[in-house]
C-alpha cells in the first residue's frame, strides 16, 4: 500500500507527540513493506510562503510546505485550501494511488470531505489516480 501521513509539523526539528509518533508509524508501516511518504508544513520566514519541497528523514519522503501563517481570516487555521491542494500534488505526482492519513493539525477542506464521504476533520481516504 501507497500511504501519505499529513502532519502539522515533522522530525527532526519538531520532536513532538504527533510528529514522534507519525515518525515511528511510518517506519513500523516501511518495514512491513509499505511505501510510506509525509506532507508536512514548516514555518520558515527565509523561504517563501507556500514553497514545497522535498526532503528525507530516516529514508522516507517528507514533503515540507513553508507555511508561514499568513492567513485572511481565522477559518483558513484549519480550511486552508493551499496546503490541501499541495498535499493533493504528492500524492498523485507519481500517478498512483495513495491512502492519505491525516494525523491532526492539517485537514481536508469541507469540498474534500464532501467529495470523499469523509465525516470528520481528520480521516483516512484513498485517492485513485492515474
């Protein structure tokens, strides 16, 4: 199985509850033969809001969108369509499909649950693509 953790933040600067344990859960589902990747956000004032890169943490994918808060209201702290629409990028850049998890703090937004039939804030979907 393809599966993509989104988490608010992520190893090895934020070494948290919610990122330790997304860490260790996608290193446990690695070595059960799982190809396991992370979407994260990371405020960072020297690069430009919005920018996503790519990086490696303990040979896995982490995704990192600068997210330096700039919001136009308060809604957008948790319905924040530029992080879903980059996190939706990762996970069908390579044409497959991906079982998206979200552990806290970044969530689909409203249309994205409506679409997937999820019923809350954070849950699981898979998405086909390709």
């Amino acid at each position: 199985m393809r599966i993509l953790f989104l988490v608010h933040d992520f190893l090895p600067a934020h070494p948290s509850g919610t990122e330790v344990y997304t860490g260790a859960l996608a290193l446990r589902l690695r070595e059960r033969g799982h190809e396991v990747r992370i979407f994260a956000t990371e405020k960072d004032i020297a690069r430009p809001h919005l920018f996503l890169s790519q990086r490696e943490w303990q040979g896995l994918v982490v995704h990192e969108l600068v997210n330096n808060l700039f919001y136009e209201d308060f809604r957008e702290t948790w319905d924040f369509p530029p992080a879903e629409r980059a996190s939706e990028r990762c996970s069908t850049s390579s044409g497959r499909t991906w079982c998206t998890s979200c552990t806290f703090s970044i969530s689909p937004s409203a249309a994205s649950r409506r679409r997937t039939g999820a019923a809350s804030r954070c849950s699981s979907r898979c998405t086909t693509t390709g």
